[in-house]
C-alpha cells in the first residue's frame, strides 16, 4: 500500500487532506515523496509563520534535545523562566501558564474565568456565563464544541456543557444583550481564522474592550492563529489598538518544532489558580519552552509583523487583480487572506485541488472559500506565483 492508502486504511477519518504526500520542508516550500515542490499557503494553520526548518528554531531545538527535555512541572527547569519572562515582555501581561495545544489554553482560560467570576467576582457557581461569538473556532474538546455552531464539529457529542451564550460576531449589541450580571468572560476571536478570516469592524472590539471593562467581564482574546505576527502585528487586537484581559496564544508559539501554547494575563486575575488547580505533564517542558523562546526572541524586534504587513498589501493588491465573476469577495488582514469563490464556478475543495495541481498547498475553510496563510517567511515572487496560479486555477 503507498502511503495515502496506509494512511487510509489504519487511521481514523478525521479529516480529508489533498492528495499530496509531504517529506521534507523549507522556508514557504515543501516537497513531496516523489521530489515535486510546493509552495505552502496553509503553513500549518498559521503554525508554521517561521516557515518549515528556520535556522534559528532548528538549532535551538537541536540543542536542547540533547540537554533536557522533561522534566514534568514537579520540579523546576532552567528553559521555563526565560521563555515566561519574554511571554511577558511581548503580551505586556505580568503572567503566563504554558500549555500544549491550543484547545487546551482556551480552556485554560474559560476555567480561569469561572473561578475569577466566582471567586473575585463573587457570581453564583450555578449562574456563571461566558459569552461566545457565533462562527468561533476554539478548538475540539467536549466543552469548546459545546459552544460552536458548527454542525460538524459538535453533532452527537452531548451532553453538552453549560454555561456559554453565543451572540452574533461583530454586533456590539448582541453582546451587549447577553451581558447579565452572572457572565464573568466574553471569549472571541480578533479575526476569525477558521470562519474565511472574518474580519469584523474596529468598532466592534473596541467596543467589546469598553463593554467588558464597564461590566467587570474579562475580555478573552483568542490569538492562537491571528497572533505572533500573522496580523502585520504582534497580535491581531493591537490592529484595532485594544488590549485583552487575557491572551489565549498557541500554533505559531512552537514554531511548528513543537506544541506550544499559553494563556497570558496579569495577576489579578492568574492569581486564582493555585497548586494542584490545573497544569499538564507536558505544558513547559524544556524542549518546548526552548523552543517558544527563540520564537519570542524573533518576534522581538517586529521584523516579521512588518513583512506580514508588506506581503500582505502585495497579495491584497494581486488579489484585486483576479476576475470578479471568480472571486466574489476576498479580505486581507496582515498576511492573512480569506478567499470567497462564485460557488456555481467551483467549490472550495475544487480550487484547492486545482492549485495543488499547480504547485500551491491551500485548503478550503467552508464551502467555497479559500484561506490564504503563506508563511511570513514568504518571498515577493512566493506570492506573485500564488496570485498566479489562483488565476490560472479559476480560469
Ligand atoms: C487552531 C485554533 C485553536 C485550537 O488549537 P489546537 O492546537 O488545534 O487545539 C483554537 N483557537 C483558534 C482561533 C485556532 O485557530
């Protein structure tokens, strides 16, 4: 059997991946087992924004294979102090809790919100609320698909959990609504990622921040695929110039070496977990904190915001470019774009295949929309060849 029907037969069917089987990257290209080469626009989801193999992160985590790379939270190591100090540096938050995946650190947050709520905010355990965004993606756990509206993700997996309210994205007043005196959090998405990169209007989330902080509810920002340079910025909030109580980060944090990912917020509000109250066997290990480090370290100086700014107007403007009886809407946001295809042309999954033909990696986010996300590591003509072949892909 080769390797897709392997694949096919031994594992679950989770998902439906394009038939392309990858051996080995570099920077924005990967190439597959029979040598053909790709440019990656989905880049892990965004977990990939150094692009696959940096120098940099390799090296690190080369080192640090061979030193430590276990040691379990019971013991202290000397990769996990550094690696939080520059959380705190970049998020401006004064502490992090490490984590693995990203639907861990949302729930990391959402158990950190209830207990503030009951025990800062003294809500009724019974009453306590969080609010939610309709076409959120927070990841896959039991609870975070209590509050999706995606069918898929969420069918025949109840009871669900209690406890959220889901308002509609980008309408203040919804939110608004749904406030009571028992929500202790409003957790959302800065930009929706997985929704076709939804960008919702400034107002919105400066509004949220207005509203969160005149309730007394913590304002949940969700920067697991916006965050660590996507946007053009360090996270997707300082484009709309709103600081969150809490920053939910994760993919880019491990730099697509490791599982990496962490909630960061002062300590008036960390202050409620204590020992024993939540942690993780592998969240902070030395490999992962080594790694995370050097990823903070080369976020530092915002070089690879601005190149996520600069590329992004190149695909912006090339995008314009394409014929608008194909491409019926399209948004950009830093090096972030959500594609919408006429649906009676072709479908989203029709489009990636078409581009995969063509030597571009990109997948459809629903129907008939495509996500763009090439790594930040992209050159000018990386991205010319993707406007190209989204051109000749739609023709
Ligand atoms: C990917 C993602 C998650 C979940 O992260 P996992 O590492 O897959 O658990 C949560 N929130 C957002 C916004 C994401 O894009």
């Amino acid at each position: 059997m080769d390797h897709i029907q392997l694949a096919e037969r031994y594992g679950a069917h989770n998902y439906h991946p394009l038939p392309v089987v990858l051996a080995t990257g570099e920077g924005a290209w990967v190439t597959d087992v029979d040598g053909n080469r790709y440019l990656d626009c989905l880049a892990g989801y965004s977990a990939l924004n150094f692009g696959h193999a940096h120098p940099k992160l390799l090296a690190r985590a080369e080192q640090q294979l061979h030193r430590l790379t276990l040691t379990s939270r019971a013991f202290y190591n000397d990769q996990l102090g550094p690696f939080l100090e520059r959380l705190a540096e970049l998020t401006g938050k004064e502490r992090s809790l490490p984590m693995n995946t990203g639907a861990e650190a949302v729930e990391t947050a959402l158990k950190i919100a209830r207990r503030w709520g009951v025990e800062v905010k003294k809500v009724d355990p019974n009453q306590s609320n969080i609010i939610v965004m309709d076409g959120n993606f927070h990841g896959r756990t039991t609870t975070i698909i209590s509050f999706s509206n995606d069918d898929t993700a969420r069918r025949s997996f109840g009871p669900y959990t209690p406890g959220f309210r889901q308002a509609v994205y980008g309408d203040l007043s919804a939110v608004e609504e749904l406030i009571d005196e028992h929500t202790v959090a409003v957790l959302f998405e800065p930009v929706q990622g997985e929704s076709g990169v939804i960008v919702p209007p400034a107002d919105f989330v400066t509004g949220l921040r207005e509203l969160c902080s005149l309730h007394n509810v913590l304002m949940i920002a969700d920067e697991i695929q916006s965050g660590l340079g996507r946007a053009g910025a360090t996270f997707a909030c300082d484009r709309f110039g709103v600081t969150p109580d809490v920053y939910v980060l994760g993919k880019a944090l491990g730099g697509g070496v490791v599982p990496v990912s962490a909630i960061s917020c002062d300590d008036d509000i960390m202050h409620v977990i204590t020992p024993g109250s939540h942690g993780s066997t592998f969240g902070g290990n030395p490999l992962s904190a080594a790694v995370g480090h050097e990823v903070l370290g080369m976020l530092a100086d915002g070089s690879y915001q601005a190149r996520a700014m600069q590329l992004g107007h190149q695909l912006e403007a090339g995008l314009a470019t394409l014929p608008k009886d194909a491409v019926v809407s399209s948004r950009v946001f830093g090096l972030w774009a959500g594609v919408d295809v006429n649906p009676g042309l072709m479908s989203g999954r029709d489009l990636s295949e078409a581009l995969l033909a063509r030597g571009v990696l990109a997948k459809e986010t629903h129907g008939s929309t495509l996500r763009l996300a090439p790594p930040l590591v992209a050159s000018e003509e990386d991205i010319e060849l993707l406007v190209n072949s989204l051109r000749d892909s739609l023709s």
